[in-house]
C-alpha cells in the first residue's frame, strides 16, 4: 500500500497539544519532509475557512483544506460550499438561551454553515451538549448535529461532517481513499479515520478516536504528527 496524502485534522493533532495553537518545529518540519516526497496533506477540521487558508500559506500545505466540519473546502485558491444547508438558525436560539454557559466563536463571523461555541469554565461539555440537542429537537432543529471537538461545541448540518470532508478531499485531490493515512485526536475525527487505509490516532486522542485507528503513536499531538509522517515515509519506502 503506497499512501498518496495524509489528511490530518489540525487543533491538538498538528498542533503542540489542545491547550494552544502552537505548532511544533517537528511538526513543521516533518509536513515538509512528507510533501517533498510526493505525499499530499491535507486538513479536515472545524476551523472556519479563513483562519486554514491561512495556515495552508503559511505552512505550504499542498492538499485540499476543509473547514467548517466538512462544510467548506479551499483548495488551489478556490472556495467551495459543500453545505446547502446552515446552522446559523440554531446557533442563535443556542446563544439565546445557553447564554451564560457559552459564548460563540470569534470565528462565527465568518463561518456559513458549522457554527461553534465555547464552554464557559465549570461547565460540563457532555451534560451541555445532551441539554443543546433536546433542545434543538424541542425547537424543530431535527437536522443539526451538535459535537463537542474537545474545544468548542459545533452546531453542524447533519448532512455533513469530518467523514463527508475526508471524502470531498479525496475527491478534490484525485486520490483514492484507499491511498490514504487519516491522523486525529477527538471524537468528532473518528469517522475521517475510518475512511481512511491508514488509520491514526495521536498518543492524547480520544478512546473511540484510539478505538478505529491501526496505529497509535507513542507521543502526543504535533510530536505524534511527525512520528505517523515517519512511518507513512518508511512505509512508502518499502513499496
């Protein structure tokens, strides 16, 4: 098996851990390491566009970019909606009355149809996000998925997701799914992961993220980044 692109989420998997927005050196090093030898990267995460494109420049990622939770894609200087329908709707109703107990991404200004929300200190995610889906139900919001990244709580067109971005990069790039490695850290990475050939988790994911991958790495967060393009290189090394 020959990987053609790792598609690798971004906050606490390439960064230096899921307490800031740090990338290690390692971790840029090893991007390039893996680009220069033919492989792709590409990032399926829950950032709004702007703040990936960014990251794409900057770093010379050369794969697809998606953002919004597999609603939005830039790729080659081009943006592409993947979403026909918006969360914004239940993003506000949300804001209106878990006010207090979260406050919207500074990112939402810019976001078309996933839109997040960060927990207010002592407040319990799990508990927050069961009472936010009863009652996005209770007001008719059947057709929003809420999900909690380990950072924000995402409101997400059900039709969507990291799974359907893992595919739309892969549709973008012109590689098979089946030539792919998929690197993550929490819950909502699980199903890109199990779409993928190559399935990894980072040392600190999540236990249904460590769950579906074939390889967990022995470090964590950007460091487990590097070691999976290590092995990716020595795997393609020997086909």
């Amino acid at each position: 098996m020959k990987i053609r692109m790792l598609v690798a989420d971004l906050d606490g998997t390439i960064t230096e851990d899921r307490g800031t927005y740090r990338v290690p050196l390692e971790a840029l090093e090893a991007a390039r390491r893996l680009q220069e030898a033919g492989v792709l990267l590409g990032i399926v995460s829950a950032n709004a566009i702007p703040v990936l494109a960014g990251v794409a420049r900057y770093l010379d990622i050369r794969g697809p970019v998606i953002g919004e939770t597999g609603c939005m894609a830039y790729y080659r200087e081009e943006l592409i909606h993947l979403c026909r329908e918006s969360a914004r709707e239940a993003a506000e109703l949300v804001e209106r009355d878990f006010k207090g107990q979260l406050r919207p991404s500074w990112q939402n200004v810019y976001r078309h149809h996933d839109f997040a929300f960060r927990i207010a200190p002592g407040v319990e995610p799990s508990d927050l996000v069961a009472r936010i889906r009863e009652r996005l139900v209770e007001a008719g919001f059947e057709s929003i998925h809420v999900g909690y990244s380990g950072f924000a709580i995402h409101l997400t067109p059900l039709e969507k997701g990291k799974a359907y971005g893992f595919r739309e990069a892969c549709r973008l790039a012109g590689v098979d799914p089946s030539e792919t490695a998929a690197i993550g850290d929490s819950d909502m990475d699980a199903p890109m992961l199990e779409l993928s050939a190559l399935p990894i988790a980072v040392s600190n994911a999540d236990p249904r993220v460590k769950s579906v991958a074939r390889i967990v790495t022995r470090r964590p967060s950007g460091y487990g980044f590097s070691e999976a393009v290590d092995l990716i290189l020595s795997l393609n090394a020997k086909t």
